[in-house]
C-alpha cells in the first residue's frame, strides 16, 4: 500500500497486487511504454499522456514529474512511514544534519558560505573540483553554518569534514 499526495493536497491509496492496481479501491487500468529510461508513453481512458520523470528526492520520497508539459511534484509513503504517521513517529525518520563531507577527494575551489550563515536545504554551499569537474555541494537541510573547516584551494579526503553545521 502506498499513499501519494500531490502539491494541491490531493491524496490517493494505491495498492499494487499481482494482477491489478486499486486506487483508492477501485481497479486502475492503463497501458504504459517507455519511451526512454525516464519517459513514458501512457494511454489512459482513450486519452494519451507522455510523462517524464524529472526530479527525485529519495530521501524526502518526492519526485517531479512532467506530464504533457506540466509538472507535478508527489510525495509517496509506504506502509512503514504511514505507521509511523499513526503512531505518532514520523519524525523519527528525519536526520539533523550537524556536518557536511567531502563526498570524494578534490580541490575546494570556492567557499560560498560564511559562519554564521543561514542556510535552507540544496543552498549551494562549496565547489569541490574532482576529476577535472566542478561538484556544487548543497545544503542538505536547513541550518546556521558554525564552521567553515577548510579553505579556498585546499586539498580535501573523501569524507573529510568541510563544514559544521
């Protein structure tokens, strides 16, 4: 079972069985091709669609997706985040986010946060230069920057601390 909440609030149950989808009880038919990895061709109650999917957040469960041209941004829980929803514990699943690590070994090429910053989750916040490319490093939540632990031209390690949150 999952439930899928779109950006307007609307909310839907699904439940993939082995022969058939129900939304919301009902039997749900389609026909659906891939077009690409991320493209789809889907006919729909003689109506035909072509869908994209554009962005995914794995770790908030939301992806992006374009829909003819239109975008749509979902929300999906599972079974276990829906529990934890009734009983109370949906925060539970969250991190605090005290540090950000060099994902790989580079040259800090610019530093664009200062201590004492505000920031809010995918702020960019340092270029790191691995294997001859730029990696913008993002926020990966909201928070006030406490330390900056390196600087402009550094050398860094893989999961070396670059700033304290």
């Amino acid at each position: 079972m999952l439930q899928i909440k779109t950006a307007n609030d609307k909310t839907w149950q699904v439940d993939i069985q082995k022969e058939t989808i129900l939304l919301n009880g009902t039997p749900f038919s389609w026909d659906i091709q891939p077009i690409s990895t991320n493209a789809f061709h889907i006919i729909k109650d003689n109506k035909s669609y072509t869908a994209e999917l554009v962005e995914t957040d794995y770790q908030a469960k939301t992806f992006t997706f374009k829909i003819n041209g239109i975008k749509q941004t979902v929300n999906v829980k599972d079974r276990f985040d829906l529990l934890l929803d009734k009983l109370g514990m949906s925060d539970v699943n969250t991190n605090k986010v005290n540090d950000v690590k060099a994902p790989m070994p580079g040259l800090v090429l610019e530093i664009k946060v200062q201590p004492g910053q505000e920031v809010k989750k995918g702020d960019p916040i340092l270029i790191l230069e691995a294997m001859k490319m730029e990696n913008i490093l993002k926020s990966p939540g909201d928070g006030t920057v406490k330390e900056i632990k390196v600087q402009a031209r550094q050398n860094v390690e893989k999961n070396q601390v670059l700033i304290l949150f």
